[in-house]
C-alpha cells in the first residue's frame, strides 16, 4: 500500500454516493497551469433534479403547530398521533395559554371523510388550466393518493403504450397496478399488519381490557413490581400547566427507573359518558388507540434506540453548528423530526444501506408498519425521490439495472427480442443492454425496467449531503457513524468519562466548512482513483489538490493550532503527499521533487516535515543529484519539525554522503549514530525461504512459529531465563495510556468535542505537552518515584474496557504490565512516557519487538529489549532511532538475528 493511504482511507470514512462538487473539481484541472493561486470553488447548491430547495414553500400548508412543543408537525392525521405521544411521554410541558388536545380537534377523521376530500382536491387542481397557476414542479415524487389505491384495473394495455404516454402517468399506473404486477410494484412485500378495526358502541366498552405499557417513567424505588399487581390511572387536577393529565399510581417498582412495565388498563364507561364524545368522535379515538397498541406490539420502544439516536444527531447538530448551516438547510434537518415514525424508521434504514437505489417492493421492515405512506411521506419532504426515466442518465442505468436479478435481466432481453444466451452473466447482461440503450436500439428501457423493478427510490442528494455533514460535524471523523450508537447501547464499546469545554469553534464560518467538504470529494476521488487503478484520475485529484495548496494558509482559529486538521489545506496537502508516493512508484522522481518542494515550502510547522524532507534527498539522489541531496538532509537538521525515524534517516545519509571531497569535517552526531548495538545471533530450521514472505521456523517442539516466537524460546531457556511477551508498541502504548489516563482525559479547553471520543483532539500533537505540561511532569515524578505499579492497578481496576487510544485490554494480562512496569524501574518508565507525551505521532511505532523480564526479588527486576530480524530483515530507520534513544534511557537493548540452520 502507498505510504498515506492508509491514513487518507481512515479520513474519508464511509464513501458518500453523490458528491456535489465533483463536476466542478474535474473541470478545474483544465486550468491549473494558468492559476497558481487558485481558490477553492463554492460548494455548488444543488445539483440534483430530484431536490427542491423550497421546503417551506411545498409544506407549509400541509404543517400544523403542535400544541405541547411549538412545532411544526405534518398535518396528516397518524403523524400528528405519533408526534404527540413523543412530546408526552418525554413530558414537554404545554403553556398555559395553550389549549388542550381535544380542544383543537386532534383526532382522526373518518375514512369517508378523507376520501371525499381527497376527490374533492384533486377535482380542484384537475380544474386548472395550462396557463393556470404556477408551472408544475418537475420533481418526482409519489404521488399524494399513492397511499388510498388499491387494485385498480390496469389501464396501459401494453408496455409499448404506457411507454408512450406521459412520465407522470406512468407512475401512477406504476403504482395502482401494484397488485397487478406480480407484486412488483408493492411497495412492502410482507403483508401488512392488520389492525384491529373493528368499531364498537360506548356502552360495549366497559370492562373491555387493553394491554400495554408504561415507558421512561420515575418509580418508587421502595417497592418491587410484581405479575398482576394492580396500578391506578386517573386524572391529575392539581397540574397546574396540564389539568388533563393523567397520574399513574404504581404500588410497585422495576428494578430500573427506565424499564418497561406492562400493564393492562380496564375501560371504564363513566370516562366516555363525562366528556360527552358523540359516537363518531369516539370510534376515531378508540381506532387511534387500537393502532398505538398493536404497534408497541409489533414493535416495543426499547429495539428503536437507532430512531432516538439517529434524532439526537440532528438536534446536537442544530444546536452546536446552526451558524455552519443556511436558513434552508436548518429547516430541512428540523422538518425530519416532525416527520412520522414509520418516515424517520424508514430513512434511517436506507440511509445506512448501500445502495443509492432501492426496490420499495423489496424494503420491508417491521418496525415500519406503512411503508408506503411513510415512502410517500418522505418523497414530499425531499428526503427520497423515485426513478425517473426522463431524467435517467447511463449512472442511473447501471444502478438500476445492478439491482435486478439475472432472471429480470433476461426478461427485459427478451421483451427486446435481443439474443440473450442463458450462460451470459450479470455483468454482460448489464452491459448488452446498456448499450443497446446507449445507442438508440431500445429507447423504451428505462420503461421495461420501471415497469419490472417496480417503484425505485433513492436518498435525494440533499438529504444525504446534509446528513452526511451531520455526522461529520458530531463525530468530528470518517471513522465513525450512526452504528457508533449501537456499539454503545449493545454494551460492545464503553467511551471514557470527560468534559466538553468548548470556547472556540473548529469551523470559523460556513465557507471553512464548504472548503474542507469540497477537500473531502478531492481525497475521495483519489481514493476510489486507486482502487479502480485508473491513474489518470490518480494524477488529476493531485493536480487539484497542488494548485490548492498555498503558503501558510490558515482556517481555523491560531489559538488553538491542532484544529489545522480540520481545514482544507491540511487534506490537500495529505493528497498530495499521496500523489509523491504514487509518482515514486512510476519513477517519476521528477514530479515528486516538485511536489514535494511546494509541501516544504507551505506547510513550515508539520511533523510531516521529517518524512518529506527525507524523500526529497532520497528522489534528488535517485536523480542524479548528490550534492544537492546532501545539502537538503543537512538542512534538515536544522530544522525543529524533523524528528525520530526522519531524523535518523537524515544523518545516515549525511554520513554516507557527505564524505570527501564532498565533505572533509565529520559531522559531530557521527560517533553516537555508530553506537555499537549488543547482536546475538541464533540458528533455526527454516520452514519457508521465498523472498517477501515473512520468515517461518520450527520451534523446540517441532511446531510452526515466527522468529519473535523462536527468540522468545531462546531467552526463556538458554538465554537466561526470561519471561517476555511480543509486543512491539502495543504494550508500551497500553502502559502510557494506563498511566497517564487522568491526564489524557483532564480538563482542557476544545479538546473534547463529543461523547464518542478515545482521546483529546490534540492527542498525538506537540500542543498534548505544551497544555498539561504540569499535570505530565508531576504524574512522571510518581512514576520515578516508583509508585508506576500502584497508579497502573487503580487505573486497571477504575476503567478496565473504557476505549482509549493505544490501549487494548485484551492483549495483556494486568499481571504481564504489573511485571513490566515493576522491572523496567520508575526512572527508565518515567523518560520513556516522557517521550511519548511530547511527540506521541514520532514515537508510538518501530518499538522493539520483544519486552522481556526477570524478576530477582519480590519487588525489584529487569527488563530487556530485543529486536528481531529474520535472515533477510535489516533494521528500519524509525527501529534504529528507538533503539538509540531507549539506550539513552538506560534500557539494556539487543538485536537477535535469526540465521538457517
């Protein structure tokens, strides 16, 4: 893998499908010779056909307030249920000035009473005339009746004739045929849940029985809840803001305050006689009622945590980054939480699928119980948008067609009267007809795949651009998501206990954000570039980012330097530093010099500035240019940012180049670099000798193990003793988190931003030391006063499986790090988290292989170090640099070389 990819991979995160600014980033390339000073190009609004950035405009008549929360709820008669039973039961209190449920008339309207308005309104716009009224929106949606057809005759005789006639009729022959169709266009293919309707008279209630339950409620922690215990529910009176609500009084407790208890409520006939309903009024009610149960049966509130914490996403974003987002696009994230349950369940599902198309005839969850409406519901709210064939382009196509089986292929082949040979795979198949569209032999394609696939809907591309930034904004990463939640609420990943003190903001305005997304779909670009080994793209997304790249430019706030990440120069200049990788396996050291001249030129405080340094002198010197590659590592030196491996690499180089009559005086870093490092040499029966494969030997019990095994065999027995683990840097990382874990999570300004965080923002930066330069050293004069075992056991013990970053608690036993802290001596452990403190990114990898100890008494010990190569192996620079430096700390260090026996 190129160096950079790894980490560029880990910054993108998860792919986005759409990318606004694509288009434009690829266009710019034809310039960038003319313009060195290019600026970033405005994130462009909207770019999809099936968005309409009016919401306002398109639902205001359709929104109504809601009495409890002040919201705007969509008018429909289900989705203001739903959204009250949420406002109440997290107990939003209403004004006093508000009226009451009933008084607003919040209850569902007869079936018959919807029709006849639903007839009536569109007679009303049927009325309108072509030159009446505004021009007709060209987004497609379902339509608004898609949710009361069924079984309709078929109207379209043929495919060629529903393929002639208008888009928008075909839709909706689409969608009245969806039981015509081999059920190809039924928007859920299990069948729904039947809910109880039938509707009875007042007097046939009393006594009647309703199981449900009480959820998020405080109980009485004296007593215990037991099967058939008996709970009272009536009216509350003496709540001053809500004289109708009602006070629940539970004899017994649930073990937890937030537990599920389920009850049943007996219907009493006095309730119904007292409000005077009339008979109407009281079927609707009781139907409401009937259709809540059934639904917490079907599915209970504790298995929807994916719904509250897709919702607590949005509002924290709202809340903490609104002056990052326009009036429109505040609006559009906060019309999704007036959405329906069934909308919000629904697009969460989908947004976490692959897709970007989906058959609607194939999307069944049972947590959505109308997934029709709530298609429906989404289509006017912006979120989905379904296939359009007018609008079909040959990306469009090839989604569609992917998601069809080879049986469907074959169909829609022989319907076109095309050769279709039966061993043909999908990928031909796709491909034929693909063409034979692309060409103009079969114009009515995209109507056959309509017409067989049934109704395919996609996220729009606002929608998903929007919760793309979402959770961007939240979880500050690529690496985590939604499914971030669900490791929580499953128990899998425990985050650490900090505080969020936030005085600066990472973003300064909105054009920050635009350019660090516009960034983004450049490190995406490359990064699919490389995966589909298309190095013509590899080459355009680094000239993008090369003119992109300017002198000490600066977006975040100086104050607080280690949000640099956060800025689009910083992930030009990770592109770029990518692209010298690329070029430098093309040999084209030429290129990379430049490259790597502009990242030296502009980015003067980096700890990337050792590695460039260091290719600059290695690709000068693969040029032909020694004297030239001598002068840049001597430079180097000099400079602050170069350090660890880098550092190493640059004086070994200095000293192999810099020799008469290049160089007559001896470099005064000459004798410590020439350091003898203890070797011992020991034999093994090899097992493998094929070049690039990692060494494999039998070990004393004949079995298969690497060279780190063998030597761990050698020092156990003859060579002294010793007891030992192969680590390389994980125990060392796992040791330093342990022992400076209140440090890592003290509080310090900006550097926690969220509750998903394994470590501060800085951590990994010189800005780590420089904030709690006090805190470290007095932690460290503990541990080289030898109380490194005790802190290490309280920290153990206090957070045993909490995430923190480097420290992985299944690896080592607390014995074998008791063992190691206690041997390795409060001196020695105290200079090496030293180190690791304050350039953790330079020292946290090339550790030596194998921690060994050996214990001399109760209390007291040593350890070694051993580095291990194989026959071929030779030591890294980074390997060289950690031995030297860990020799200075006073640790005994070898170097055992395996050699065939």
């Amino acid at each position: 893998m190129l160096k950079g990819r790894e980490s560029l991979v880990r910054l993108v995160g998860k792919r986005r499908r759409f990318l606004p600014n694509r288009l434009a980033i690829l266009e710019s390339t034809l310039n960038l010779c003319s313009d060195d000073h290019c600026n970033p190009l405005p994130a462009e609004k909207n770019l999809d056909p099936c968005d309409d950035g009016d919401i306002e405009s398109r639902t205001s008549r359709e929104y109504v307030t809601c009495p409890v929360c002040s919201c705007r709820v969509n008018g429909e008669d289900s989705i203001i249920n739903s959204h009250l039973d949420e406002c109440l039961s997290r107990g939003t209190k209403r004004k006093l000035t508000q009226s009451t449920l009933l008084q607003l008339n919040f209850y569902s309207r007869s079936k018959v009473q919807h029709q006849a308005h639903v007839l009536k309104s569109e007679k009303k716009e049927s009325s309108v005339g072509p030159g009446d009224g505004p021009m007709p929106n060209n987004i497609h949606k379902l339509p608004k009746d898609a949710s009361y057809i069924e079984n309709d005759e078929i109207v379209c005789d043929s495919l060629v004739e529903c393929a002639m006639r208008p888009q928008k009729d075909c839709l909706f022959d689409t969608l009245n045929h969806c039981e015509g169709s081999n059920g190809a266009s039924e928007i859920c293919c299990s069948p729904k849940n039947k809910i109880s309707e039938m509707v009875l008279g007042k007097d046939d209630l009393s006594g009647m029985i309703l199981q449900t339950f009480i959820v998020g409620r405080k109980f009485s922690n004296e007593k215990e809840l037991n099967l058939g215990e008996r709970i009272s529910l009536e009216r509350d009176p003496t709540n001053v803001k809500d004289p109708n609500a009602i006070k629940g009084l539970v004899t017994t407790a649930p073990r937890s305050s937030v537990d599920v208890v389920p009850i049943e409520v007996m219907c009493d006939n006095k309730l119904f006689h007292e409000n005077n309903f009339d008979n109407e009024e009281f079927k609707s009610l009781w139907t409401s009622i009937q259709k809540a149960i059934d639904s917490t049966k079907i599915f209970t509130p504790i298995a929807l945590k994916y719904q509250k914490n897709f919702s607590l996403l949005i509002q924290e974003v709202l809340q903490s980054y609104s002056h990052l987002l326009s009036g429109d696009e505040k609006h559009f994230l906060d019309v999704f939480s007036s959405l329906s349950d069934d909308s919000q369940r629904l697009f969460i599902r989908l947004y976490l699928r692959k897709g970007p198309w989906f058959r609607m005839s194939c999307t069944s969850y049972k947590e959505v119980l109308d997934p029709k409406r709530a298609a429906k519901e989404l289509s006017e709210a912006g979120y989905l948008c379904c296939f359009d064939t007018t609008e079909a382009d040959n990306t469009d196509m090839i989604q569609i067609l992917n998601i069809l089986a080879v049986s469907e292929l074959r169909e829609i082949m022989h319907l076109l009267k095309k050769n279709c040979n039966s061993v043909m795979r999908k990928d031909d198949l796709v491909a034929s007809l693909l063409s034979a569209y692309e060409d103009g032999l079969c114009p009515l394609l995209p109507d056959l795949i309509l017409r067989i696939a049934g109704i395919c809907a996609r996220i729009t591309s606002k929608a998903e651009l929007l919760i793309w930034r979402a959770e961007r904004l939240f979880f500050l990463n690529g690496e985590q998501n939604l499914s971030s939640f669900l490791l929580v609420d499953m128990g899998v990943v425990k985050y650490p206990t900090y505080s969020c003190i936030v005085s600066d903001q990472i973003f300064l305005d909105r054009n920050d954000l635009l350019a660090y997304e516009e960034a983004m779909e450049v490190a995406q670009l490359i990064d699919q570039a490389l995966d589909e080994k298309d190095d013509k793209m590899v080459l355009r997304c680094v000239s993008v980012a090369d003119s992109r790249v300017q002198p000490n430019q600066c977006t975040t706030s100086e104050s607080v330097p280690f949000f640099s990440c956060f800025s689009a120069s910083w992930i030009y200049s990770k592109v770029v530093s990518l692209g010298v990788s690329f070029l430098e396996r093309e040999n084209r050291y030429n290129d990379a010099v430049l490259l790597l001249k502009r990242l030296l030129n502009c980015y003067t405080r980096d700890g990337r500035r050792g590695y460039w340094t260091l290719r600059l002198s290695i690709d000068l010197e693969h040029l032909g240019y020694p004297s030239e590659s001598l002068s840049v590592a001597e430079n180097g030196l000099l400079d602050p940012w170069v350090r660890a491996g880098s550092r190493m690499g640059l004086q070994r180089r200095i000293l192999r180049l810099g020799k008469p009559p290049r160089r007559w005086k001896i470099p005064s870093f000459a004798e410590s670099i020439k350091r003898k490092i203890t070797e011992v040499r020991i034999q093994g029966r090899p097992l493998n000798h094929e070049t690039g494969m990692k060494s494999r030997f039998y070990g004393e019990s004949g079995e298969q193990c690497s060279v780190e095994q063998l030597a761990l065999e050698y020092y156990s027995a003859e060579g002294g003793g010793w007891q030992g683990v192969h680590s390389e840097s994980g125990i060392w990382l796992t040791i330093f988190g342990l022992l400076l874990w209140d440090v890592i999570f003290s509080d310090v300004p900006n550097v926690f931003r969220t509750k998903f965080q394994t470590a501060p923002l800085d951590f990994g930066t010189d800005s780590f030391y420089i904030l709690r330069q006090n805190s470290i050293e007095s932690q460290l004069q503990k541990i080289q006063d030898g109380m490194g075992e005790e802190i290490l056991i309280t920290s153990w013990e206090s957070h045993k499986g909490t995430s923190c970053n480097g420290v992985n608690w299944d690896r080592h036993s607390l014995a074998e790090l008791r063992a190691a802290v206690t041997c390795i001596g409060g001196p020695c452990m105290a200079s090496l988290c030293r180190h690791l403190a304050q350039d953790y990114r330079s020292w946290s990898s090339g550790m030596p292989d194998l921690l060994l100890w050996r214990f001399n008494s109760e209390y007291s010990g040593e350890a070694k170090l051993v580095e291990v190569k194989g026959p071929k192996d030779r030591l890294s620079e980074q390997q060289r640099a950690w031995i030297l430096l860990l020799m200075d700390c006073g640790f005994i260090i070898e170097v055992c070389k395996i050699t065939p026996c």
